[in-house]
C-alpha cells in the first residue's frame, strides 16, 4: 500500500494576502482554481516540487488555498472559529476502499462511510479529526488509479428504455487466454480481431448493468476487490476504476441496490456480490439487497467439478446463504416488472441471460453466451463452454430475435462497447455500436 501527500488545505480569510505570500513571496506557480458551489468555497491550487518536467504532473504535491465565496460556508465558520490555518491534508491512496477498512478496523473515526465522487472522479473519504491528532485527513484514490487501463477508461452509459433506465457500469478489466476465449477458432482468425498481449491473454472488460424501475436491481456485479496479488496478476486484474467508482458515477451507493441478479456465479461476475469486512469476515456487499440466483447454476457452484472448479469461488456467494439474502428461482421468470431471465445453458448448465421489456422495446443482457461483439459469429464459442451445442443454438435464436425486435444488446466482456444492435447486411448479422449518454438521465442513443 503506497500513501503519498496529494495536497494540504489552507484556508484563507484575505486570498489576495495569502496569494502574496505564496505565490509571490515563495515564487509557486498558481495551476488553476476550482468554485465548488454547493459548499461556497473557491480553490487555489499552487504547485510543489519541479515544475521543469523532472517531477510528473501526478507525482507533484500542491498546496490548496481555500477561500470562502458566502458567509454560510464552511470555511467561512472554519475561519470565524479559529483563524486562518492548516483545514485538511489530502493523502493519495492505491485503494482507498482498503485504506478505509484498515484504519476504521484499528478504530479510527470516518466521516464517510463510502468513498464519494471528488474532483476529476477521484474517489474521496474524509477521517475525523478526533482519530488523526487534531488534522482532518482527507483520502483519494486517483480516477486513473496509479494503473494505466488496458484499453480505456471506463465511463457509465445511460439508456432509457420505456419506464426503465438502463445504467451500464463497469468494474475494470481482467485478461484471459485469447485461445480460450475463442475455443475452435484459430488464432490465425480471431487475432486480427482482437490483439493478445505478450502471454497470449486478451482484455477483457466487466460491465454489470443496473434496472432502474419499481426497484433498483444490479445485475451482476464485476470480479470485486477480494483477491490476492496472485490471482490478479494471473488474470491481468486492472481495477484502478471500478463498480464504487461506477456506482458514485451512476448516483447510487451500494444501500441503494434492492435487488442483485446473478447471470451466473463465475468469479467474473459474482466477485462484487461479497466484500471483505475491517474484521476479515466476507459478508455481502449490498447491504439492502436480496440476491437472486438461478437454483441449478447454484447447485453446480457449491458442488465443482475438476473443469469448472477454478471458476466457483465459495467466498463470492456462500456468505449470501449465511447471511440469509439468497433468493433462488428455478425456472424462466420475471424478476421485476420489465425484466426476466432466461436459462440458455452452453456456458454453463444454467447460465441464463436477461431480457428487460418496457415500452415496446427490448433490451438484453447477454453475459457470457456472447462476451465481447468478436463472438458474434455463432461458431466463436468460447474454450470455457461446458456445452457448446447448447450455446450454439441459444445463439442463434437469440441473433434472431436481437434483428427482429430491434434489442439493445448489452455485452459485459467487450473492452470497447458497452452496447449495441444487431442487424443483418446482406443476410450477415453485425453490431451497430450506440454509445448512450454519459450524465442525461434522459439518455438519447446515438449511433457510432
Ligand atoms: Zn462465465
Ligand atoms: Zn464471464
């Protein structure tokens, strides 16, 4: 765990004279200022370190001089109170997730409960004064996260389909052997789709997607932050933006999910159901919602075999039955109102996808029966398909109805798009990239 100092706080009752000092006096260079309104304040940023380019642009700390732009702000009670001075120390963070659970587990005092969304999407959380020797600390895990992204940075996508919006979010990215992924394919096909990295793997995204309408429902929820050094490097675990940084994105913090709804429980989609408490006890990580799972995919999962052991993982589901949040069902359903699940086996027994009606209109999520838009041809099947046959045929009907019905096809693997349609040219199916609308809740789609 690396902390470095990002910035210190000041804050100032006369910025004019506090600028003298510091700017002109000591000679630092002014970056920029930022008003954030709702809490009336006005910041200065002044750059530490070399500003000749021998220090990056990340690694320089900066020194924020905070002015009060109405009486009522905070600064302005902060100064009344007891002068200019020192108002916080911000320190960078590899994982502030992390960060908070440790500090919090050896008694420290957070004000924050979940990290927030703070300037340039970082992540922020702020620790009491009374648990850090009289000085407000403020943590952030940087948007970017220390780790360049595989591909590109993530951004959640809103659609609006009917009464329901649909959020399409993100949990970082992961790699896995290009050969896998696509089974049979040679790679003499599938490598002028897709470039495999120097130990053959392929970047792979997580996008779980959350249903916005009677209730809140999520839908998958990424690999989580559970796993050792170990794992990670294996699968090329990229995570410096995740589903908290997606979440606070969307608006929603993990007390607002009603409902989680499991594709299936590989690691790659069931790791964010449970987290790791400051205690070490794994415990859900939605802690309003119920989970739903498919009975016989939950069968499978906690009773493995030789071929699909490595995938189950007990930590990311079995704590949902201990702690009693686990919703089983058994067949094709509705879920809640505008959405269903539908078994299509193939990838496993009970993989199934899910299908969102409102409005006339449809979307689909589609999981692993086809994980990123190069698995479109009916015949790239992935290596990883316990029945391939199955998958197959879930895929050409699925195809079908996608072109007929016009449906917004979600693909939760693909490391460039989040969603799109299928349509036919010259009796060829092929994707038509949309990109929604990134802040709108009234997101229009556009096509690419
Ligand atoms: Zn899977
Ligand atoms: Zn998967």
């Amino acid at each position: 765990m690396k902390v470095s100092l990002d910035h210190i706080g000041i804050a100032v009752g006369d910025l004019e004279a506090a600028l003298r000092f510091y700017r002109d006096a000591l000679g630092l260079e002014v970056s920029g200022s930022e008003e954030v309104a709702i809490q009336r304040v006005r910041a200065h940023f002044l750059m530490l370190g070399d500003s000749t380019g021998a220090d990056s642009e990340d690694a320089r700390a900066a020194l924020e001089l905070l002015e009060a732009t109405g009486p009522d702000s905070p600064i302005a009670k902060f100064v009344d109170k007891r002068g200019p001075g020192l108002h916080h120390i911000t320190l960078s963070v590899d994982d502030i997730r992390a960060t908070m659970a440790r500090v919090s587990a050896r008694g420290a005092k957070l004000i924050d409960e979940h990290p927030r969304i703070g300037a340039e999407g970082a992540l922020v959380a702020f620790v009491h004064p009374s648990s850090t020797h009289g000085v407000l600390i403020e943590l952030k895990q940087s948007a970017s996260g220390g780790r360049r992204p595989a591909v590109e940075d993530q951004t959640i996508r809103r659609f609006v389909l009917g009464d329901l919006e649909l959020v399409s979010l993100y949990d970082g990215f992961f790699r896995l052997d290009g050969g896998s992924m696509f089974g049979t394919v040679p790679r003499s096909l599938w490598s002028s789709q897709v470039t495999p990295d120097a130990r053959h793997r392929i970047p792979l995204a997580m996008r779980p997607l959350v249903v916005r309408g009677a209730r809140t429902m999520l839908v998958d929820a990424g690999i989580g932050d559970k796993e050792h050094e170990k794992f990670c490097d294996i699968y090329g675990v990229e995570r410096g933006r995740n589903l908290d940084h997606a979440l606070a994105e969307a608006g929603l913090g993990p007390e607002d999910i009603d409902l989680v709804l499991a594709t299936h429980l590989h690691f790659d989609h069931a790791g964010g159901f449970t987290i790791r408490d400051a205690a070490g006890r794994v415990r859900p990580r939605f802690p309003r919602a119920r989970y739903v799972v498919r009975r016989g995919e939950w069968d499978d999962a906690t009773h493995p075999h030789e071929r699909n052991r490595a995938s189950y993982l007990p930590d990311n589901f079995q704590p949902l039955a201990e702690a009693g949040v686990l919703e089983l069902v058994s067949d094709d359903q509705t879920i809640m109102p505008g959405v269903r699940v539908r078994r299509t086996g193939g990838h496993t027994d009970h993989h199934q996808i899910v299908v969102i009606d409102s409005g006339g209109q449809q979307a689909a999520f589609v999981a692993d029966l086809m994980p990123t838009t190069a698995h479109l041809p009916p015949a790239w099947i992935m290596g990883f398909d316990l029945f391939p046959m199955e998958t197959l045929t879930a895929k050409k009907n699925f195809i079908r109805e996608a072109v007929d019905r016009h449906t917004l096809v979600f693909f939760e693997h693909d490391p460039r798009l989040a969603a799109g349609y299928i349509q036919l040219e010259n009796g060829k199916p092929r994707i038509l990239g949309t990109v929604g609308s990134h802040g709108a809740r009234d997101g229009h789609d556009e096509s690419l």
